[in-house]
C-alpha cells in the first residue's frame, strides 16, 4: 500500500466518522424536548371498588420546537395502564385502544372525559379520595418520567 492510499483511507475514515457523530448530535436534540414536556391537574375519578377501570385525564404541555410521543404508562397499583380515545361510530359511543399520544410543539394536549384519557385497569388496592397514583410515562426517545393523579369526587 502507498501513502497517497493510507491518506485517503484515513480521510475517509475521519469523514465517517464526523458524519456519525453529526448524526448522533442531530438525533439528540430531536429528541431531548421530552424532558421539557409538563403535566398538570392529573385525576382520577373515585370509584367503588367493585368497578375494575379507572379514568384518568391530564394537561399536558409540549413547550419544544419538536413533536414527542408518550408511547406507553404504567403503574404499581395498577394492572396495566392503556391510553384510550372515546368516538362516535355509526351512533355509538365507543373506547379505541391508541398505540402513543402525539404531543405537538408548543402546545397543551387535554385528556379529558369524552375525548382522549388514560385508562387505569384493574385496581391492585382501594383507592379513597385523596389518594395519589404514581405513573411512569415513557416517551418515544425512551426516557421516562413520574407523574401523579390524585383521586378525586
């Protein structure tokens, strides 16, 4: 091998690379709004025990200049945790299971009874009013945060 083809390797080894570290850079910052997303008024409505779903509804607030996804929700005193839209089809109302929430840039995203709203299905204890129920919501770039619904009325 001559030294005009170790250079070229070299050159384009260090251009793969800088291309790669670009990417992984860009990648970041698409992502790193999920740490900037709020949530607010987080409750749930007090129901007899003997129910086994729970409704939960929230604000939500994206302030980032990207769009971020909440792709799944879990809880400890809960068996699982679903995100549920409510519709109108052919004059029924009904509940559709959603794969994410898409939380827009710079915007408020209300679950609210009738509309979209976390489901919380098969309470693992009594729940009384007053109580708080902690969530971990995660997001598309897979960083999670903790929130909290109290039970109300």
């Amino acid at each position: 091998m001559d030294k005009f083809s170790s250079v070229s390797e070299n050159k384009e080894s260090h251009m793969k690379n800088s291309l790669l570290i670009a990417l992984l850079l860009v990648s970041g910052i698409t992502f790193a709004d999920s740490a900037r997303v709020s949530f607010h008024q987080g409750w749930i409505k007090n129901l007899p025990p003997v129910v086994p779903v729970r409704a939960g509804y929230i604000q939500i607030k994206n302030p980032g200049d990207v769009p971020v996804e909440i792709i799944s929700l879990e809880s400890d005193l809960f068996e699982s945790v679903e995100i549920h839209e409510t519709v109108m089809e052919n004059g029924m109302m009904k509940m559709d299971a959603l794969d994410k929430i898409v939380l827009p840039p710079k915007t408020t995203v209300l679950l609210k009874p009738g509309e979209k709203h976390i489901m919380l299905i098969t309470p693992k204890f009594p729940l009384a009013i007053g109580d708080t129920v902690n969530l971990t919501v995660t997001f598309n770039d897979q960083k999670t945060q903790t929130i909290q619904l109290e039970v109300k009325q």
